[in-house]
C-alpha cells in the first residue's frame, strides 16, 4: 500500500510547468476484467478510488486473473451506487442487465468453467494492484504505438493499455516516460513517477498526495 508523504519544499502549483491536460479516467474495480470511464474520481493513498478494489478467486482463494483466463477481459466492472454492495458485472452481450454479489459468482463461473467468486480486498484502502498505485499513459505514446513506430515499450494492448490516467502532452513535452523519479500533480493529486513497465505504454506512480482529479486538469511537473 502507497503512503502519502509530506509535501515536498521548492516549486508551488503555480510554479510547476504545464505539461499537458488529463483527457481519460478509468478505473477497474475487478481485478482483470474490464473497467468503466470517469469524468472525475478521488485519488486516494492507494490509488484511485475503486480501482482493483475486487478481485475473481477460485475455490482455493487463489486470484484468477486475465490470463488464467482470458474471458475476464470481456466483461465489465463498474461500482454499484452503494460501493457496499460490490461491483456490478456485466457479460458480453449481456451489457444492459448487471448482476451483482452471487448471481455474478454463478455468471463468472460459467464463464469461465470454474467455480469462482468475487472477493474484496483486505483492508481498508488495499486494492489488488500489485505493482504500483496508478497506471499513467500519454495519447502520444499509444498513436505513436498504433501507428508502428517506436513507443519506447511494446504495449500490452495498443487499442487500450487499460491505463487509468491518459494524458495529452503540450507541444514539444518529452514523453511521459522520462518523468521517472519526478512528481507530476494532476488536479489536487500529486503522483511520484516510479518506473516504467516491461511490457506495458506509459508509467508506474505512487501517491505523494491524495486529491480529487478530473478529466481537463492540467498536468504539472514538479
């Protein structure tokens, strides 16, 4: 679990220079499967607000994830209106009627031929992400990727890198993946950019700062 750490002194908000502006939101609130696009959402130490906050076990309590099984990625999370009550599933084909809490244990295992279940994380403010808090992206770096070129990684889906933050650089800004080891503030969040993955567009952040960020924040580098 990410911890907030205490502001940092130097530049101010107004300071930082503008970067760019946030132009997608997503979170996935099952672990593997598909996830649902957000005007705004709350940055919490942990991540945002939701995200990977469930997860798909087997009997054995062991997560199943999109690779074990990859019908997963073909249907979709989205929180219900009580977060209490567990996400709502909804199967390919099957969008406009969601299920929740066991009918969607009954539909996921037939989905994917196993009994399964959906498990909440432990813990208040733990989510199943395993290896950092946020996952950030740039338009650029996925036109470049779908278009051919060199991106700097290959993407694990070029069409949607099932990123939670996409940003759109300023003119002439270096690409979002030579901002490791610097702190970027999206809205009234402040993220430390802490690597970039080996299979995957973009970059990896921990929460310096919790806040609330909305699609249009600029992007400031700290």
């Amino acid at each position: 679990m990410s911890r907030t750490q205490p502001e940092p002194e130097g530049l101010t908000t107004t300071d930082a220079p503008v970067a760019g502006r946030v132009t997608g939101l997503r979170t996935f609130p099952v672990k593997s499967l598909d996830g649902e696009r957000l005007a705004a959402v709350q940055v919490l130490a942990s991540g945002l607000e939701h995200d990977r906050a469930w997860a798909v076990v087997d009997a054995e309590g062991r997560v199943v994830t999109g690779k074990r099984a990859p019908a997963l990625r073909e249907v979709r999370a989205e929180v219900a209106q009580v977060p209490g009550d567990g996400p709502a599933v909804l199967l390919p084909g099957a969008e406009d009627l969601p299920v929740r809490g066991p009918s969607a244990d009954v539909a996921l295992s037939r989905l994917v031929g196993e009994q399964v279940h959906v498990r909440a994380a432990e813990g208040a403010g733990i989510g199943f992400n395993e290896v950092a808090a946020v996952h950030l992206v740039s338009r650029q770096s996925v036109a470049t990727a779908n278009a051919g070129g060199s991106a700097g990684d290959d993407a694990c889906d070029v069409e949607e890198p099932r990123a939670n933050v996409v940003v759109d650089l300023g003119e002439g800004q270096d690409r979002e993946t030579s901002w490791v080891g610097r702190e970027v503030q999206l809205g009234e969040a402040v993220l430390r950019v802490s690597q970039r993955p080996k299979n995957c567009l973009g970059v990896y952040a921990e929460v310096v700062r919790p806040g609330r960020v909305a699609v249009g924040d600029e992007v400031r580098l700290r």
